[in-house]
C-alpha cells in the first residue's frame, strides 16, 4: 500500500517525508485528505530516465483510453475501407475549408 502523507505533516515534518520516501520508494501527497501527487525517489540520481518513464506511462495511459473510447463508439471495428473513407472525407472537408460532414 502507497503511504499517504498530507502536505501539512511533508511541511512540518520533512525529515519524515524524506525517510519514508528512502524506505517505500513512493509516497502519495494529499491536500485535505485527498492524494494529489505520488513523489517517486530516483535511482541513482537519473532524473532523464525517470522523466521518460513516466512519460511512457502517460502515453500508453492515452492509448489505452483511446482504445477504450474506439470500443465504446463501435469504430473499433471499422474496415481498412471504411477508415480511408473517413480520412478521404476529412481531408476533403480540410482542403474545402469548410464543414462538409
């Protein structure tokens, strides 16, 4: 389970903050009982590694919502024809300048 530590203990007591996040590698902080930022120590200091780490989480985060969305709406099942088609149109609706659809 993530530990969860109010902003008002991380402002009062940081020496605590710091040692949980050496222990549990990742603490929740929350603003009036509510998380609102996980803090994630970095391994050896190598802050371009996690940046891109978390940035894949997000994509695929996206993708996955996407995919969600596609199910949801029926498009998922769309044929190869029927997917040109729709860019034929939208591209045509682009070129014209206007609202075709």
């Amino acid at each position: 389970m993530l530990r969860m530590i109010s902003m008002r203990e991380l402002r009062n007591t940081p020496g605590r903050f710091w040692k949980t996040l050496k222990g549990d590698r990742m603490v929740a902080l929350a603003v009036n009982g509510v998380p609102r930022a996980i803090v994630v120590s970095i391994p050896d200091g190598d802050l371009e590694a996690a940046v891109k780490l978390v940035t894949r989480v997000r994509a695929q985060e996206a993708l996955d919502a996407a995919r969600r969305i596609s199910a949801e709406r029926g498009t998922d099942r769309m044929t190869l024809d029927e997917i040109n088609a729709e860019i034929s149109a939208v591209r045509r609706t682009l070129r014209s300048g206007g609202e075709e659809r």
